[in-house]
C-alpha cells in the first residue's frame, strides 16, 4: 500500500516528522510518502489561512490521487476534504 500524506503548511520540518512519525506506524508493506504544501503559509493559525491552503492540498491532490492508494491531509481541520 502506498499513502500519500499531505502537510497543507509550508513548513518542510513539519512534513519531515510527520513522515517520521507515520513510517515508525506503518506495517512493513506500506510506503510513505510525504509532501510540503508548495505554496501557502508556514503554519496554519486563522480561518483567513484555510483558503489557500485548500489550494495548495487540492493542487497536490489533482497530480497525485491516482498514484497512490490513500491520501491523508494532516491538519486539524482537513483542508481540502470537501
């Protein structure tokens, strides 16, 4: 299985321990794989943050869904999941 996680910040130190994280979770047989919002803000603080955000986990979502068999957005407030 591979699962494609989502960091809808900008902050690639962020995505490095959510990758951390997510493979010491992971079985043996699921490849993680995860990336920094290519644009936006470094962390998300406010409501006026969301749009963008959406944004930048739909863009990433448009080139990537079908090349993995899960996409998850890490985020308190799933941007994007609509």
């Amino acid at each position: 299985m591979k699962i494609l996680i989502i960091n809808p910040n900008t902050s690639v130190e962020t995505t490095e321990q959510i990758q951390l994280v997510a493979e010491r979770a992971a079985t043996n047989d699921t490849v993680i794989e995860c990336v920094t919002a290519p644009f936006g803000v470094k962390t998300i603080k406010t409501l006026e943050d969301l749009p963008l955000a959406i944004e930048a986990v739909l863009s990433i979502i448009d080139k990537r869904a079908y090349t993995v068999d899960a996409v998850v957005i890490a985020a308190f407030s799933d941007p994007g999941l609509s």
